[in-house]
C-alpha cells in the first residue's frame, strides 16, 4: 500500500528553500544526517531562515520536527552535515555553548516551571549561567515591565499560574539570555484556544518588535502556518514541501493531510 504522503512529491531543492529566506540569512542547516543513540531520524536535511524571520515545522508524529529543534540545540547525535549561524559553524557547541556564547534559546513543550518557586525565581533561572547576575536581574526586571501578568504574580509560586501563562513564564525565561533565535517546541500544546491565541501574540510581538528569528514545531498545523512567514512540511525526516505560510496553508495536499481539510 503507497504510504499516504507520497502525493506530496519531490522534495524542494536548496535553491527553493534559499528563495524563502533572501536576506539576511542567521540560521542554516546543510545536509544534516541526525538522531538518538545510533538512529537515524534526519536525512540529508537542509533549513534556511532570515533573521527576524519565522519558520513552522509541520508534518506527521516521527517525521522529524522535533528532532530538528534538538539538533540545533545539541541534544542530537549528528551523524554528517553542519549547522551555521552568520556564516560561523555551531554543529558541535554545547547547549550552554549555544544559549551563552550564540544566542539560541530552546523552549520545550513540557512544561518545565519549577511550580513551588516564584514566578521571579523561575524567571532569573533563565539566567543561571550568566557571567554577570546583575544582567539577568535587569532583564527580568524589563519582563515585569513589559508582561503584567507575570508582574502581578512575581512573588506568587508559579503553581497558581493558568496554561496560558505558564507558557509565557518559559518564553520569558528563555529571554533573560536575550537570545536571537527562538527554537518553539509546540507553543499550543495543552492550552485552551484564548491562551493559544495569546502565545502567538506575544511570539509574534518579539518577531517583529524584537527583531527574533523564530524556529517553531506546531502540532497545529493551521495555527502555525497561520502565524508563520514560511513552513517545512517533513516527511520521514525529509522535507517534502516548502513555501510561505499562506501558500501552504492554499496547497490542497497539505490541507487534505494536516489541516482537516
């Protein structure tokens, strides 16, 4: 029986994802080969985004998303190929290495607040491996400002936090290191759609009012490419479709596998 996501067809070349991301480029990837112990979960896998650009990965459960975000970040082993920020190789940094030294910063899908300390302590524990504790301090201080709703619960537990803003105390722990690419590992998951909205919000404000690349997986796959400037469709580790959100989100085989339609 041919396997359901073979319609999608040849998988787009370099020069296709590059047309994408014209300018600018911050973050490439380039015939990465990548995966757990000695299993090979990506295959050959290229990825380019612009700065202040965003970027949704979509695609059915194991074909790889996930597993994109680890190998940026470094909790991948990486089999071939090569990661590049600006021109400069990361493939074999440390996550420390990443987060401190090239500003990548990496929220999980699960919900990783420490429920019995404050939301303030949760919040400067983005900052654990600053040189300087006075720096984080004044970041945190900046997130107060600017997020009332984490301001009014700063000396509360983090445990009397909604879904909602839950997840935006890891979006904000994850900016005390004042990263410039933000790696989303399902922002929506396990939120009520009012919180789902407001996640994308506050992703989209620090695209385009703090100028973050932003490098999401959404199991939502209409949200994602709704909020997204471009997107990767993965199959079985490989790209099998690239474009803007919006034309994917028009493409009638990406409609009839992942949007429901």
């Amino acid at each position: 029986m041919a396997n359901q996501y073979e319609v999608l067809g040849k998988a787009p070349g370099l020069e296709e994802l590059n047309k994408l991301s014209p300018n600018d480029v911050h973050l490439t990837i380039r015939g990465l080969s990548a995966g757990y112990g000695k299993m090979e979960i990506l295959h050959n896998f290229d990825l380019t985004v612009s700065k202040a650009q965003s970027l949704c990965l979509i695609g059915p459960n194991g074909a790889g998303k996930s597993t994109i975000l680890h190998s940026i970040y470094g909790f991948t082993n990486i089999f071939d190929g090569k990661i590049e920020i600006e021109g400069n190789e990361i493939t074999n940094l440390t996550p420390a290495e990443k987060l401190s030294k090239v500003g990548i910063a990496y929220i999980l899908q699960d919900n990783s607040v420490f429920p019995d300390m404050t939301v303030e302590e949760n919040l400067l524990m983005g900052g654990y491996i600053k040189d300087k504790q006075d720096e984080a301090y004044e970041e945190a201080e900046r997130i107060f400002q600017k997020y009332e709703r984490l301001r009014n619960r700063r000396n509360q537990p983090a445990k009397v936090l909604s879904g909602g803003e839950r997840r935006l105390l890891e979006i904000s722990r994850a900016l005390v290191m004042k990263p410039s690419i933000l790696l989303v590992d399902e922002p929506s998951i396990g939120l009520e759609p009012r919180y789902i909205n407001m996640v994308f919000d506050i992703l989209g404000d620090l695209q385009k009012n703090e100028n973050k690349t932003i490098i999401l997986v959404e199991q939502n796959a209409k949200k994602g490419l709704e909020f997204a400037d471009i997107g990767y469709v993965l199959v079985s580790g490989q790209t099998a479709i690239a474009g803007k959100g919006d034309d994917l989100l028009k493409n009638p085989d990406v409609g009839r596998l992942f949007l429901g339609g």
